[in-house]
C-alpha cells in the first residue's frame, strides 16, 4: 500500500514533515491508531469531534439514511433536511427563520455574508471582522479571516472586507486596564469603523460571540455591546458559532449567554451540528433577514448543500446532545477545567494567562515573563517546546493542539471528568519541565 505521507497533500503543514499515525478508531473522547495505541483527544480533533467518536446514535442514523436515500438536490425535498431545520430554528429561538445547509464552515460564513447584503440591499456591501480571526480558507473566507498564515493569499479589501482589532483583553489593542474596558473600547470601535464606512455602506459584522482557535476569549460585556452598536446603524450581525455552538461555549449557541441583548440577525453553524460524523454547515437566518429574501432568486448553492446523509447525521447529533445532556455538562466540567488551570498557573510560571472555561473550551497562554507578557514565541509562530508538547503528549496517550504560544484544550463534552483531569496532570508536568527560553 503507498504510505500516506507519499501520496496525500495534507493541509496547513510542510508536506515533508508530515508523519502522523493513521487512526483506526475510536469511541467517546478516545481514537487509537494501527498499532493499537490510544490517544486521549484533548481537542476533540478540529474542535469539531463534540459528541465524541463513533457516537452510536449518530452512526446508527447515518446508517438507516444511507438504506433508505443518500442523495437528492435542493431542488427536490428530504426529510432530515427539513426536521434538523426545524430542530435547529427551536435550539436557536428563531421562530419564523429559515435555515441554509452547506458543507462546512467557510461556505457558511461566505453564504451568511451573501445573505446579509442581499437582504440589506447591499450588494457590495463592507463587511467588518476581525484581526486574528478565523472563518475558513475558502478564498472569500480567508478574506473575511484576519489570519497572518493566509493574509498574503489574498486582498481583503477586495472583497470588501474591513479588519477590526481583536477585544483581546490581556493584551488589549486599545491600551484597556480590565476586561471590562477592552470590552467597551473594542466594541465601541466597530461602530467608529462602521461609521467610516458609512452606514449605507456596510452589510455586516461578522464575528464570534465568544471563543475561536485563534485563543482570543471575547470579554463578557462586548458581545451584547457590539450588538448595540450595529442594531443602532441598521448594520447585521453575524455570529460565527461554527467552533462556539453545540456545547463548545456551555450553551447550545454561545450567544445565547447573554440571552436577547446576544441574539445576531443571522448564525453560521458546522463542526459540532454532525459532531463531525459527517460534514455541514449552515447558516442561521431570522425571521426578519429570511422575509426579505423569500420573494427573490437566491443565485446560490453548491450540489452536496443540504445532503440527506449529513442532515440525517446532525438530526441525530442534536438529539444525542439533548439525550445526554452534552451542554450543562460542558458548562460544569468547563468551570471545573478553569479552575484547575488557574490553579495551575500558580504552581508553573509560564503560564501567563488563563481564559474560557464558560463550556470545554479553554486557553493558556504562554509567556517567557509574567510581568511584561513577552510571549515564548512572536505570534503566530510555534515554540520548538511547543512542539516537544505535542510529542510528548502523544507519547503519554495524550493528543493536545497547540497554536502559536497558545494551548487549546477542548476535548469532546463526553469526556469522563477522571480523564480530563488526568490530561491536565499531564500537561503541567510538560509546561513545567519542558524549556521555554
Ligand atoms: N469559523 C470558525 C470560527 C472556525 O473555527 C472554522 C474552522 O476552524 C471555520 C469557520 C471554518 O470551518 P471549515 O473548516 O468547516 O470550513
């Protein structure tokens, strides 16, 4: 058989340096590769694996859809399609919306844009998101991405997209002393860059209501902030939630946190809507965004947009996190995993700041210095140890995602609490004995 690492082109890595184990199977937060060795799943793959691996209920209904009908167009109807709408529209509190599928992410981030400047009468209409940010690497989503590893691929400007700075309170680009000032002064902002804009001019604001993988935690006052700010200049806010949602922030959707003063005019889901059993996307539309646009052509839409297969798999991924109570619990263990972080990073100096924590999602970020925050290593580059971390994880059973000076912890909401904090035991040992100068 021809080794993967000869044949494959692999995303965001050297194509030389590629040299995974290949994955044989998994169930609940484990996977295990060819040579029977197991690895506890501290990211839950792509922060998309929320349910779990193999979750039976999804395999099952994945299963039935696929005996009874794989495939069918929209242009003709298919019962999972229509019931995860309506599940999905009840989640949300979008009464009265419509709900668009797509394959992943990225398109529904780009549909979401498309939708707002049709139904806002904006054609071309700006759209602002952040530095640091990440939507997908489509090319219109790599535009809207405030991402240094893709910026040179592509003009934001181009496609009419503004970048705004991160509210990123620990080190705040606004010069902010508390969380709650960088929140105020980053949200505050926006409506200043709307206003630069004009308007008229823009079509939305798109953005993530609390956490991404870029390891920026939205302070809590910005989000219902920012929906101010853009409700008052007739401008649409979309939230991002295709990492948040399902779970991942303690909530079905993390903006529902902030309850209506959080409510976008339109969503954008993928990841956990199938637990990655299959892939989708969708966006999210409310009922006032989806009226404007039921008497007109959408010119959109790609051939797999809506497959029965997947729609069938993320029916079933709903009910599994309502039957097993998947979002209180990641809200419970996701405060118990702060507060052993914190309480880490009283015992190991390089930990330089802890957040998240509001589901199993966390961040801890790494410093050479406390006192003047210098990072182990310039954003968005990888500190060798960084590396070193990763290897030795994997050698302890452990599969952790690393990112820049940032360790991601978001292991699937299955986790049994004795494992997670056993991963956490680990991690400390590597942060505490490994060398960051
Ligand atoms: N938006 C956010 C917040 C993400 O984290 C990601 C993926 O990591 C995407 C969009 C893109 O999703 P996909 O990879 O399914 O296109």
């Amino acid at each position: 058989m021809t080794l993967e690492r000869e044949s494959v082109l692999h995303s965001w890595c050297v194509q030389a340096e590629w040299n995974a184990p290949t994955v044989a199977g998994g169930e609940g937060a484990f996977f295990w590769d060819e040579q029977g060795r197991r690895y506890l799943d501290m990211s839950s793959l792509a922060e998309c694996a929320n349910l779990g691996h193999q979750h039976p209920a999804v395999v099952r209904a994945i299963r039935e859809q696929a005996e009874r009908l794989c495939f069918v167009t929209a242009a003709w109807g298919a019962e999972p399609r229509a019931r995860l709408a309506e599940r999905l529209l009840e989640k949300s509190g979008f009464e009265g919306g419509r709900v668009f599928f797509t394959l992943g992410g990225a398109d529904a981030n780009e549909h979401a844009v498309k939708f707002a400047r049709q139904a806002g009468l904006k054609p071309r209409g700006w759209v602002l998101t952040r530095d640091r940010s990440y939507h997908g690497a489509s090319y219109a989503a790599m535009a809207l991405s405030g991402d240094a590893r893709v910026s040179h691929q592509v003009d934001a400007a181009d496609f009419h997209v503004d970048h705004v700075p991160p509210p990123y309170a620990y080190r705040c680009p606004f010069g902010s002393a508390s969380d709650a000032e960088c929140a105020e002064r980053s949200a505050r902002h926006v409506g200043q860059a709307i206003d630069a804009r004009g308007g008229d001019e823009v079509a939305a604001v798109l953005m993530e209501p609390d956490a991404g993988t870029n390891g920026i935690v939205a302070p809590d006052g910005y989000w219902p902030r920012l929906r101010e700010e853009t409700a008052s200049r007739g401008v649409y806010l979309i939230a991002d939630e295709v990492m948040s949602g399902f779970g991942r922030c303690g909530e079905w959707f993390a903006w529902q946190r902030h309850g209506e003063a959080g409510r976008p005019d339109l969503m954008t889901l993928a990841k956990g809507l199938t637990g990655a059993h299959l892939p989708l996307g969708a966006v999210v539309l409310s009922r006032e965004v989806a009226s404007r646009l039921e008497h007109e052509r959408l010119e959109t839409g790609l051939t797999y947009c809506g497959h029965p297969l997947s729609c069938a798999a993320g029916l079933a991924a709903v009910q599994a996190y309502e039957d097993d109570g998947l979002v209180e619990r990641s809200r419970a263990l996701g405060a118990r995993m702060r507060a052993e972080l914190e309480a880490m990073q009283g015992r190991v100096p390089v930990i330089g700041d802890v957040r998240g924590g509001h589901g199993l999602f966390a961040v801890v970020e790494l410093v050479k210095d406390r006192a003047t925050r210098e990072p182990v290593s310039a954003w968005a580059q990888t500190h060798p140890s960084m590396e070193a971390l990763v290897r030795r994880g994997r050698v302890g059973g452990v599969s952790f995602a690393v990112r820049g000076n940032l360790v991601l912890l978001a292991p699937p909401l299955v986790i049994r609490e004795g494992d997670l904090l056993g991963a956490l035991t680990l991690l400390e040992r590597l942060l505490a004995t490994l060398e960051w100068s």
